[in-house]
C-alpha cells in the first residue's frame, strides 16, 4: 500500500500573504490533484497534474498556483490569502484520469 | 447549475435502520464514484460504479446511467457509518478526465 502526506497540518497566515501546502504520495501515481473543501460543503478541483511538470486548471483555479516537482510531489500556492478564509485542502492521487482517488490527511487554512 | 446533485442533504437514523442515498448527475457520466468522509477526516473511496449493481459489505450500489442517477444503499447502518457521503462523476476524458464532487449527505447514525 501507499501514503499520501499533506504539510503543514494546519496553516494560520496574515491577509495578503504567500502562503505553500505540500502534498506528496508514494502510490508511484501519475496524476495528482488538489481541491479545497469548504465547511459542510463539497469538494471543489483547483489544479491537477497528470505527470511531472504537468498543470492543469480545475474550476477554482484564481487565486492559486501549483506546481508538479517530480512525480511523487505537488505544491499549491495561495498566492494572496483572503481574510476569513478558512477550508480545508485536500491533495489526492490516482494512477491515471479518475481511476479510484486516494486521498490526503488536509491542510486546514486559517487566515487573519 | 450545479452538476451533481446529492439528497438528502442530511439523513439521521437508528442504529439497524438502512439508508438510502440519491445522486443525480445533469450529463451522462462514464464514471460514477462513491466516497466516504467521517468529521474531520479525509476521504475513503466506497464504490466505483458507473452503471449497473455493486455490492461491499453493507453497502450497495446502483447507477441507471441513462436516468443519470445513483444510489446507495447502507444496510443494517452502524454508529460508525456517521459521516459524509459524497458521489462524484467524471468530466472530461483520458488523461485530461477530472471528478465533480456534489455536495454530500451528512448521515447521523445514533443508538
């Protein structure tokens, strides 16, 4: 089996801040994914990658940036962190288009 | 409008009783996907079905992908099936191809 991490666990930043979620899988998959859950909501698709380097724009991608390092990591960028903003950011992977997802721990993002 | 659509948006029952779960998807989806978050965790994927009768455990399973719908039924539910489900379908295809997620139902499970 593998594992999806997700750091930090939580993330508190300031309005207007730069702020970087890491994700990284060890299934040896070729597409990951990033979505951000609001509470008592649904998932919604930021970005997602099908291999390295790739990037592809989800529904919800103003805002943020990502970027595929290598084949087993996938950073997102929030790159102005709106005040009460606050959701939880889930990275997933899978080995090809929406074959089963597996699905990280979150990030939970406070801003002030 | 929103693509897919989840009801109840909340269900509470005993423990022993079943539930049933809708999802109804506005395109005809190729893949059709069941997953399961208890609070605060992340998700599991249930079922992958994207037509016909699927069984695991308790739960079953059943996409009509022409009636664009799914359902899944928990039998005999426990306290610990407490959580959200959620369906997603497909949108898009090949390596491009990416899940929409509806909006869950919170299913409270009590003694």
């Amino acid at each position: 089996g593998g594992i999806i991490t997700q750091t930090p666990k939580f993330l508190i930043g300031q309005e207007g801040q730069k702020l970087t979620l890491k994700c990284q899988q060890n299934f040896n998959h070729d597409t990951m994914y990033w979505y951000r859950q609001d509470s008592g909501k649904g998932l919604r698709l930021i970005y997602y990658s099908i291999t390295e380097n790739d990037l592809q724009k989800g529904d919800l991608s103003e805002g943020y940036d990502a970027s595929r390092e290598k084949k087993s990591s996938f950073s997102l960028t929030v790159t102005s962190a709106q005040k009460n903003e606050m959701a939880v950011f889930l990275c997933a992977s899978s080995t090809t288009g929406v074959d089963t997802q597996y699905f990280g721990p979150g990030t939970r993002l406070l801003v002030l | 409008g929103q693509q897919v659509q989840q009801s109840p948006a909340s269900l509470v029952l005993q423990e022993g009783e079943n539930a049933e779960l809708q999802c109804n998807f506005s395109s005809t989806a190729t893949q059709l996907q069941w997953f399961y978050q208890r609070p605060g965790g992340s998700l599991v994927s249930l079922l992958y079905n994207p037509s016909g009768t699927k069984h695991t455990g308790r739960l079953t399973s059943t996409t009509v992908t022409k009636e664009r719908r799914s359902s899944l039924h928990i039998s005999s539910s426990q306290i610990t099936d407490s959580g959200t489900y959620f369906c997603a379908m497909e949108q898009g295809q090949g390596g491009s191809a990416k899940l929409i997620f509806g909006e869950g139902t919170k299913l409270t499970v009590s003694s």
